[in-house]
C-alpha cells in the first residue's frame, strides 16, 4: 500500500498486477479554472479520470460544505457520495498527480485520508515524470467514466486519518505554544506585499512562512526525508512538530506541507482548510504584515 508518495515505476508496476487501482487527475489552474479539464482531454495518463477542484473536491452550497473560504469542503458524507459514483472501492489503491508542482492533487490525497482511504498516494514528479518516462498516455474522457458500463464502488467513510481544523480553534489557539501555525503561500503574499485572490493582504499573526513548492527539489521531485525533516526543524524550532496546522490562501497548497512532513516522519498535522480566505473575511479577526 502506498500512503505519501508513489514512483512512475511503482504506479506502471501496479497497472501491470492487477492490482485494484485508481488513478486521478487533478490538473487545475486558479486564473482560468476551465483550463485544467481542457489539459486532461487533451492528454493524460491512461486510464486516469479527472477530479476538478472546483467541481468535485469543492462546494460553495451553504448545506453541504464543512467551512467557507474559496474553496470549500464539502461534507464527508458529499465527498463520499462522489467517490462511490466514480466506482471507488474500499480496497483500492488510489494515485493522484497534477501537472501544477503536485500542488492541487494533494487536496485530493488529503480528502481521501480525511474520509479513512489510507491508501492513496501522490505521483512524485506529476505528469512531467510520466512523460519523461514515456509512461501510456490517453485523450478525452477516460473509459472509467462510460456511464454505460461504470458501476458505483463501494467505498464507505472510515475515521478521519487527518485532522481539519477550523476558524474558531485557530483564533482561540492564537500565539499559545500549543499551536504552531505554518502558512504555505508565497512570501510576497505572506508579507502582504501583493495578494490576487482575496480582499485583504497579509497573514494571520505568528503565523511562519514555508511556500508549498520549497519541498521540491529541482528536478520537481520531493526531497528527501532527511532534506525535509532539517528544513523543518529550522522553521520550527523549539515548537512542537505536533502543535502545527497547516493553511494557505484556501486550503489547498497547505497539503504539500503536510504530505513533506509526513514523508519527513514528523506525523500527521492539522489543516486549517477555510486558511487565509476564511480568515480574512471574518469580522474582528486579526491581521498582519511584515
């Protein structure tokens, strides 16, 4: 079973087995959020459905999300209900992959273990690594989405595996050493310099400053455990690995921070999942620059 990470040779090993597998992709892009699944018709890998971020793992319905911000989750029982429709079963090994630096699959890799699914894992490299593998490609719409021949899986919600944390414990939690916030933006947006998406600039306060792509290396890979756990370390430092709760802009490229601490053997950690977005547009609550 996979968990963090998985290779383009270990995800050909499994197409090859047999084993029960599902592989999605989740190519977005926040400025033109059509373009993703025009990436995905025009090429991706075999066999691979699609997972949009704002159609599948996102909701702004009042009644079936589980916080605000831009991108909402959608309750537990909503998402499973989706991943039942594209035949996820309980025994399936799932892989997700982008062609965004693993950025927006990651949601999905998060979602899954927030639902129980422990086994599901990132393509390390993305799309990028399957083509320069020369992995088999595909256009259009996958197969596994012929409504003809598809039939429901039989997945069911297990316990959360990740833990999501909300406004009010973040506020009430504020500069107490039992929560140590990490903001997974860039650092002109941290710093309030600039900021495209939401009203207000800055960031929340005491909040420190790891943007999502520093764990990867240069060849677009993640690093090394080793790499991972000492950069870490001097972010933290004295605070606990364990006190930390990941966000960003709207609790999406938070999850690269928590699958590099995972990878790095730090545990699991929180998601504050309504992030900067939520944050800022809520009444009385603090906001800074530096």
């Amino acid at each position: 079973m996979f968990t963090t990470l998985i290779s383009v040779a270990q995800l050909q090993a499994l197409q090859t087995n047999n084993t029960p597998l599902a592989v999605f992709d989740c190519t977005f892009d926040l400025m033109n959020p059509s373009k993703g699944k025009a990436q995905y018709l025009e090429q991706h890998i075999a066999g691979a459905q699609h997972a949009d971020l704002d159609q599948h793992l996102a909701t702004h319905d009042a009644h079936k999300r589980v916080n605000a911000g831009r991108h909402p989750l959608p309750k537990r029982e909503v998402f499973a209900a989706w991943l039942q429709s594209v035949g996820l079963n309980q025994d399936t090994q799932v892989v997700v992959y982008d062609r965004n630096g693993m950025n927006h699959c990651g949601r999905l890799w998060w979602m899954l273990k927030w639902c129980g699914h422990d086994a599901v894992a990132v393509l390390d490299g993305g799309l990028q690594a399957w083509l320069a593998a020369n992995g088999a490609l595909a256009s259009g719409n996958s197969t596994a989405l012929d409504k003809a021949t598809h039939q429901p899986g039989n997945f069911v919600l297990g316990e959360p595996l990740l833990q999501l944390v909300d406004t009010a414990t973040v506020s009430m939690q504020l500069h107490k050493d039992t929560q140590t916030l990490i903001d997974a933006r860039s650092a002109p947006r941290y710093r309030g310099e600039v900021e495209p998406f939401d009203p207000v600039a800055g960031h929340i306060p005491g909040a420190l400053n790891r943007p999502f792509n520093t764990n990867l290396n240069a060849q677009g890979f993640f690093k090394s455990a080793d790499e991972l756990r000492a950069e870490f370390a001097d972010l933290l430092g004295n605070a606990n690995p364990q006190t930390v709760v990941h966000h960003c802009g709207s609790g999406v490229s938070a999850v690269p921070n928590i699958l590099a601490m995972q990878i790095a053997g730090l545990g699991g950690t929180g998601l504050y999942a309504g992030s900067w977005s939520e944050w800022c547009n809520t009444p009385e609550l603090p906001c800074e620059k530096s």
